[in-house]
C-alpha cells in the first residue's frame, strides 16, 4: 500500500470512532422482523415503516431499534410514544434487535460527514458508494466511504467489486 493509502485508512480509523460526524439525511433499509421483513425509510417527512404497527402508531420496535444504534448520526429526537402502542413490548423488542444487526440492511443512504477541513456529501446508492471529495474521484474510496464500512459492517450491502 502506498502512503496515500495507508493516511486515508489511518483517518478512517479515527473518524469511525467519531460517528457524531456523520448526520443522515436519507435512507433506505430493509429490516428482518421476527415474522417478515420490512422497509424503512427516513427522510425530509421524516420515518417510515412498512409494518403493520407503524401504520397504527406512527412508532415501531424496528425504528426505536434504528434510533438506539445510530442516536449519534441521526441527531433527531426518538418518535414519542403512542396511545395505545405496546410500549412495554415494544422496548424490549427494540432493545434486542439493537443487539441483532444482521436484522439491518442498507439498501440506501446519503449522509453529511463532517471532515478535518470541510463537509463532505457520501452516498450509497444501488450501484455503490459515491462522494464529493478529491479522494474518491482519484481512487473510487475515500477516508468517509472506509469510515461509514467500519460503522456499519455488516449492515451494508455486498457491493460488486466493494473492499
Ligand atoms: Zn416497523
Ligand atoms: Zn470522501
């Protein structure tokens, strides 16, 4: 590896430790209930759940699992709870899956990283990553998309030719 690489691996290291960098704007998931799957999205209207307590509620155990993962990098308040929501139930569901990631997976996200000299814009869309910095139209990787891998893991789809 050459030192360019090496740098841009080393800040990744340290920006993953540091996830209030990042603030999601959109995103996509699909999310393995204990029943079926379901989709959720965030977005300028705010949450989404295709499940069946979403649609009575507003407010489900999958989201208040997405907002005790990601608190740091989603910067918004939790949904409240419901009239008549099973909060008891809920919690506890919402405790556990947060501790059973493989549930998640992104489909999609754009998200704002806050780098050492400036904002960033990095996306993952249906055909892989994308990011405004000069590092990722030089090499098609930047210190961001390594960072957002190390967050999430397993949570990411498998990209064709990803790292
Ligand atoms: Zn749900
Ligand atoms: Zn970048």
């Amino acid at each position: 590896m050459d030192y360019g690489t090496i740098s841009k691996i080393e800040k990744a290291r340290r920006y993953a430790e540091e996830p209030e960098r990042i603030t999601f704007n959109h995103l996509t998931i699909e999310f393995k209930g204990d029943n079926s799957s379901y989709n959720i999205s965030l977005d300028e209207n705010g949450w989404h759940c295709t499940c069946p307590g979403f649609h009575s509620h507003h407010i489900c155990p999958h989201i208040m699992s997405l907002e005790r993962l990601f608190s740091k990098m989603l910067k918004r308040d939790p949904l409240p709870y419901a009239h008549g929501q099973n909060v008891v139930s809920d919690v506890e569901k919402a405790a556990r899956y947060a501790h059973e990631t493989d549930r998640i997976r992104f489909i999609t996200f754009d998200v704002v990283f806050k780098g050492n000299n400036s904002d960033h814009h990095t996306v993952l869309g249906h055909d892989g990553w994308d990011c405004d910095c000069s590092d990722f139209k030089r090499s098609a990787y930047c210190s961001h998309t390594i960072a957002l891998e190390r967050i999430l893991k397993n949570m990411l789809p498998q990209l064709a030719g990803g790292s």
